[in-house]
C-alpha cells in the first residue's frame, strides 16, 4: 500500500471489507465507496486506491500485488546500489591503472 500512515492498517482493511461487504446495497461500487469513505473519515479516492489493492492482492484485478510491489521496491534499491558500487568501483580501476602508467614512465 501507500507509504502514507495516516490511517492504520486496521482502518484500511475494515473500510475495504464493508465496501466488498456492501456494495451490492448500491447503484455502483464507486457508490458504496463513497458512502463508506464518507463515514470512515477518509476521501472516496482514496479509499478507491486501497480497493482496487485489495482487488489486485485476491485475484480479482490485474496488476502487481503489495507483495510483488514491494519486491520490486526492493530489487530496485538494490539495483541502485549495486549501480553506485559499480561505478566507484570503475573510477578507482581508472585511478589506479593511471597511477601504474605514471610510474611506469619515470
């Protein structure tokens, strides 16, 4: 989910079951939504946002589940890292064949 903590991960979850729980009281699901946002105190769009989530996590969305989400969150991290070793790594391989060349003239 959103790195935001505004709302705990009880409230996200007991807003996304009643709109799951309720919607067929409703002309819409953007209808349950809005009602239920409504009254869990938080914005219709983003009480969207953690459906279509929820949606993604049981199957019933495509898309990237919060756990292959954050997977690649951190795969990428680690992608960045390994980028940044890589280039220190080649500076210093530059740095030090100079320094052999340099020597080797005197």
């Amino acid at each position: 989910m959103s790195t935001s903590k505004r709302y705990s991960l009880e409230v996200r979850d007991r807003a996304v079951r009643l709109v799951f729980e309720h919607e067929a009281e409703y002309d819409s699901q953007w209808a349950a939504i809005s009602s239920i946002a409504q009254k869990m105190g938080c914005t219709a769009e983003t009480l969207r946002k953690w459906v279509r989530q929820a949606e993604r996590d049981q199957g019933r969305r495509a898309g990237l589940t919060s756990t292959e989400r954050d997977r690649l969150k951190e795969l990428e991290r680690e992608n960045r890292e390994l980028k940044r070793a890589n280039e220190i790594l080649r500076k210093a391989s530059a740095f030090f064949a100079q320094a052999e060349l340099d020597r080797r003239q005197k």
